[in-house]
C-alpha cells in the first residue's frame, strides 16, 4: 500500500467490514473443548439472590463432575427475560439450560421447535414424579402430550397485611371471605387528620389497565374463586362466569366504597401505614426484613374467597421452570444437570438463597426443610400456599387476553361503568374474538 | 496520490456507505414491513400468508377505532394550546426585559429533561387524593379535581402535561420568527397611530405564518407520536381515554400484537 492508500475510500470500506466482521464470537457456547470435557452453558435469573444461589450451585457441581464443567452466566438484560430469550432463539445463541422460563411463553419455543422434549430421558417420570405434584405436572404438559420443562420455583401471591391496623380496628384475625374483608375495609378506611378526605386505606392496587397487572388482582382472585381453575381447559375457553362475576364484584365494592383509592400513592405506601393490606408474594419478606420500621408488624393471609366458596383456597403462583434448549449438543449432560438443579439439597438452597419457593411436594413434613421453616415463619406461609397455585395457561395470545381482562377489570371493577355479568359476558367474547382472529 | 479506474467516479464510492445504510435501515424495513402486513409472524416460526386478516382484524379492535377518535382529540386540544403558550411567551422574551437569558433558559429546560421524570413528576402532582394540584385546590377551598381517574379530565391533563414539557421548543421557533419580522413595519405602524394589539394582529401574526405551519407540523408529529408519557401515566385509562391507544402506542404495547403483521398493519 502506498503512502496515501489507507485514504483510498476501497481500502478503507474493505477495513471496516474485516473490522465489523471480527467483532463476531466464533466461540462455541457449548461444547467440547477437545480433552473429554464437555462444557455446558446455564443461564440463571439475574436477580442477585439467585445469581448467588447459582454461582454455588455450579461450583459444587464443577467440583464434583470434573468431565461436565457448567458455565453459569446470569441472563442478559433486556426488556424482559422471555424477549431476550426469544432473541437468542432467533439468533441460535440459547444456553443448553435455562432456569428462568416462564410458563406462558414455552408454548412459543415449542412451536419453534427450540426445547428438548424431557420426557424423551428414561428416567424422567421417576425424577418428576418424586418431586413435582401430580397435576402440577399435568399442568405443563404441552398440546403434543410431550413435557418440556419441570417446574422448578413458584412465587404465590398472598395477602400482607399490617397487624397494628388491624388490630387497631378490632380486627383480630385475618378476613377469610370477601364479606369480612368489605367489613374489616370499612373499619380500616378512615380519615386520620380529620381533614374531610381519608388518608388511611385498605389496600392499593395499580389501576393502569396493563396487562401483568392484573396478575394481582383479578387473576389471582378468579383462581381462588373458581377454587384454581384458569382460563383454559385443554385448549379450550373455560372461564367459570360466576367466579369471574364474583370478582368483578367484589373489586368494584373495594373501589366504589374508597377502600381502595383510584389515585397513585407515593412511596412505599404499606410501609408507613398508609395502606392496610397489599397482595404480593414471597420475594417482599426480604424487602420488608430490609426496610420496613422497627414498629410494623405485619403478616401474610390466603387472598379471599367469595362467601358461599368451600374448599381449598388456591391463589395464582408465578412458576418459573428448568428447560433444555434444542441447540444444546449434549442433552444427556445438561439432563444430569437438571437434576442436580432439582435435588432436595439444590432446593434447599434456593429457599435459603433466594428466599423463592421450590415446587417439590410435602415440602413442609419434609424434614430437610422442617428447621428453616420454623426459623422463617413468613416463608413457611408461602410454602403452605404453593401446594395450592395455579399458574397460566400454556396458549398463545396470552398477552393480549390478560390486556382485554386489564380493559373489563377497569371498566367494571374500577369504575363501575358496566356490572359484573355484563363485564364477565364481554371479557369472553373479546377473548373469543382474539382467539378466532389469531388462528 | 492513489488513483482510480478513470471509469469510476469516486463520488459513486463515497456514496455507497451511505446508499448501504439507506437500503439496510430504511428501504429494507419499509419493504420487509410491508410484506408482514399481510403475514402473521411471531419472528421464530416461519411465516404464514394471511392475505387481509390483519387489516380486518384492527378494524375489528374497538381500542383501535378509540385510538384514532383519541389521537384527534389530543391534537384538538394540544395544537390551540401549544401555540397560545408558546406565542405568548415568545412575544414576552422577545422584549428587554430583565433576566430575558434566565428566563429563556428556563422555560426550555422541560425540553431536556426525560419523558420518564416528566411522567412521575405530572403522576405525583395529579394524584387525585395526595397530589400537590390537589393539595393546592383544597387549600382554596376548591374541591378535588379527577385529573387523572376521570375519562373527561385525562386527556386535558395530558395535553397540559405535553404542552409543559414542549413548549420550550416552539417558543424558540416563535422567537426566531419574531426577530426575523423587520422593525420597520412596526415603527411605520406606530406613525400611523396603531395600538399594540393593532400590530401584533396585523404584522405579528401574518409574519409569524411560516414559523406557524412549522410549529402546526411538528405538533402533530409529536402528538401522534406520543406515547410514552401517557402510557406511564395512565396505560391508555381511564376506560381507553388517553393517547396510550393512539396508534402509534397501540402498535408500540407489544402486549397488542403477538403477531408483528399485525403491528406493522397498524
């Protein structure tokens, strides 16, 4: 090259595609690195109590399985875990396993033919039903009749509650039925500076019609009022009208009457006894332990049932599962991995660590966890709860009927526009409409 | 000096990057999105040709048909609004008077600062039962105000809220234009014993036209365009009141449109 080459436009476009060109990985993520080492890729949930769990997951399971080394990565940022995991699919880059799924978008890798089909394992019935229950199980068998993922963690959501409030409006025990709480509600919901205007109230839900919001709310409350039934039954539209009617109802006293206020609320509203009760789940014991003032006291009750409901009291649990992804060149490695994730010793790090619920029957009578259960109370609440959770449906469209749900639970229950029945009638035929266009 | 085949103009050469990046980022989408409009497709399966199932389908969509009675709406309320609040203060910073660089600076700020700090600092001052409006009204002896909770006061709280945050940048284009009119027509103006309103009415405003038409064009860019702000504020509430649903927003809530045909439809 002459003096004055590296000017010319030719060179310089040619050096910038080498440049551009060398910025690729070629590594491989998974593989074998020539000595009979196979390398496994895991990505964990970011969050940093279980990354941490994580990071001594693997390196107990490197030490001890010197031909199977597992390389843990955290998962990449993004908008959420589901769309960068959508994107590495795309680009071919997923892990061999993942410990982050949530179980309403696997419906999606399975169509793309992006995940391992576990039950393919012989000893996968036995690892599953040892641990999982049974229609727990059932609940995550895909449409093929192929099961593509074990239920690892769930987080149900329960009611926290400040017991001083309470106890303050001569409520001694938690309300079991919607009756109770509208009572309680009214003895809670006051004006404290005798301002004209209440400063104190029952609880705080975000009115926003967002579709994950209603996870909390509405969601929650029809699978506890259709004693733990979703939307889908096989496939099929199943939404139990008087469930759905009971809990349009219910949020619209909650609303109509001010126990729940319409506004925005700043800050940390439980923390300062603004609001008497808020639904949430397991991972809150940790912020509270952290932040909450040396005089709230507080505690977690099953989430209301309608007054005629009899039986068990179901609450939605946001599960999230263990996957092999279909890239993986070593299924019967990232196998044994999954396993190890799924042993009683790995559960009882993920409850110690990650303060997160693993989904592993009798987890209560089991003595493995009895003594940590005792020392957090909160947690073993929680732990009675996630026997009785109800995910979401493993459909498309899921995002766009929880939107029309947000549309109805506004309209009805926040702003009393139309009555339950007619809210109830409506939501089904929007989710109808979306199910017919979309197929 | 390197040189090239007498054939090839290097002005063709210095081009093509520019050609590249055109094709790649612009042409590319625009045909490709075109094409999904008639396709449903969820990136990882393959495509499946729905000929105008997506077209029929957001007519079918009641929050869609709402979106563009919103969008219209928004713009009734914000355009009128924005050009008062800017001509009125681009008239009064364009006079000497004291601290004119102060307060200039001042009202542009809104400009620079996030939509995302805008939106909790607008959703902290319009809450209905503590918010600092509200606050303030009771103190007057006024009665609260729904400013966010109420589908007839929400869209006029998020054009006000809009407005705030633009109306440093259409002040700046209306000072530009007003320092562009020559002082002659006003000083032949006052010979002729015209008041202020006089002169502002018949010089001011016919001069201001082109900057007009400019600041009318992106008001309504910014208009269909906003999203962010009210999405925050109100997710589309109250009862699809406000311009989350504007079809830009509608298109953008990926929660709409499992299948990316149809958002690039609407």
């Amino acid at each position: 090259m002459g003096k004055t080459g590296y000017r010319n436009p030719v060179y310089c476009m040619a050096f910038l595609l080498l440049a551009l060109a060398g910025c690729g990985d070629p590594s491989n993520p998974a593989g074998d690195s020539g000595n009979g080492v196979t390398t496994l890729t895991y990505w964990s949930a970011p969050n940093p109590q279980e990354y941490a769990m994580a990071q001594d997951l693997v390196a107990e399971w490197n030490r001890d399985n010197p031909h199977i080394q597992v390389k843990l990565q955290a998962l990449p940022a993004g908008q959420s875990s589901e769309e960068v995991l959508l994107s590495a699919m795309v680009a071919g880059t997923t892990p061999d396993v993942c410990s982050n799924i949530w179980p309403g978008v696997t419906n999606d890798f399975i169509r793309a033919k992006g995940l391992y089909a576990l039950d393919r394992f012989g000893d996968f019935e036995q690892v599953m039903t040892e641990r999982v229950p049974e229609d727990i199980i059932e609940s995550v068998r895909s449409a093929d009749g192929h099961i593509y993922q074990i239920p690892w963690k769930t987080n149900p959501i329960m009611v926290q509650y400040n017991v001083t409030m309470f106890e303050d409006a001569g409520i001694y025990e938690f309300p079991r039925t919607y009756s109770a709480f509208l009572e309680a509600a009214a003895k809670i919901t006051r004006d404290n500076d005798g301002d004209g205007r209440m400063d104190q109230w029952m609880g705080f839900r975000d009115i926003r019609p967002i579709w994950w919001q209603r996870y909390y709310d509405y969601y929650t409350s029809y699978i506890t009022a259709s004693g733990g039934k979703t939307f889908f039954d096989k496939g099929e539209l199943a939404i139990d009208r008087k469930a759905s009617d009971q809990v349009f109802s219910f949020y619209q006293s909650l609303y109509d009457n001010g126990y729940f206020p319409r506004s925005s609320l700043q800050g940390n509203a439980f923390l300062y006894d603004v609001i008497a009760t808020e639904f949430t789940g397991p991972w809150n014991i940790a912020y509270l332990e952290n932040n909450a003032p040396a005089s709230l006291r507080y505690d977690f009750a099953p989430v209301p049932v309608p007054d005629d409901y009899e039986g068990d009291i179901y609450s939605y649990g946001d599960h999230k599962n263990i996957v092999i992804f279909s890239t993986t060149k070593h299924p019967e490695e990232s196998w044994e991995f999954v396993k190890y994730l799924t042993t009683r010793e790995a559960d009882y790090k993920l409850l110690n660590f990650a303060r997160q619920i693993p989904v592993r029957k009798n987890l209560l009578e089991d003595p493995e966890f009895e003594a940590f259960f005792r020392d957090n109370p909160m947690l073993a609440r929680f732990a009675e709860q996630a026997a009785y959770t109800r995910g979401v449906d493993s459909i498309r469209d899921l995002k766009e009927i929880l939107d029309a749900v947000a549309r109805y639970y506004e309209k009805s229950s926040v702003y009393g526009a139309i009555p339950p029945g007619q809210a109830t009638e409506e939501m089904i035929e929007a989710i109808r409409v979306i199910r017919e266009w979309n197929h | 000096m390197a040189r090239y085949p007498k054939k090839i103009n290097p002005g063709v050469i210095l081009g093509l990057p520019y050609l590249a990046h055109l094709m790649l980022f612009f042409v590319y989408p625009l045909v490709f999105s075109f094409i999904l409009v008639f396709h449903r497709w969820d990136i990882v399966t393959p495509m499946e040709f729905v000929g105008m199932r997506n077209i029929g389908r957001i007519f079918a969509d009641e929050v869609f048909l709402q979106s563009i009675i919103n969008t219209g709406v928004f713009l009734m309320l914000h355009i009128p609004l924005q050009i008062v609040v800017a001509l009125f203060f681009a008239v009064l910073l364009n006079e000497e008077i004291r601290a004119r660089g102060f307060f200039r600076t001042l009202y542009f700020l809104p400009v620079v600062v996030s939509g995302v700090v805008v939106t909790i600092l607008f959703q902290q001052l319009f809450s209905y039962d503590n918010g600092l409006l509200n606050q303030f009204l009771a103190a007057l002896g006024l009665p609260y105000v729904p400013w966010l909770v109420s589908s007839k006061w929400a869209m006029p709280s998020i054009a006000l809220m809009a407005t705030w945050k633009n109306v440093g940048l259409y002040i700046i284009l209306f000072m530009a234009g007003l320092q562009s009119i020559p002082s002659q027509l006003y000083e032949a103006a006052r010979l002729d014993g015209t008041s202020t309103w006089q002169r502002f009415y018949h010089i001011t405003l016919p001069m201001l036209n082109p900057t007009m038409v400019t600041v009318v064009v992106l008001s309504v860019i910014g208009g269909f365009s906003l999203f962010i702000e009210p999405y925050v504020m109100t997710g589309g509430g109250p009862m699809n009141s406000t311009p989350r649903s504007s079809p830009m927003g509608r298109s953008a809530t990926s929660t709409c449109c499992p299948s990316t045909g149809r958002c690039r439809t609407t």
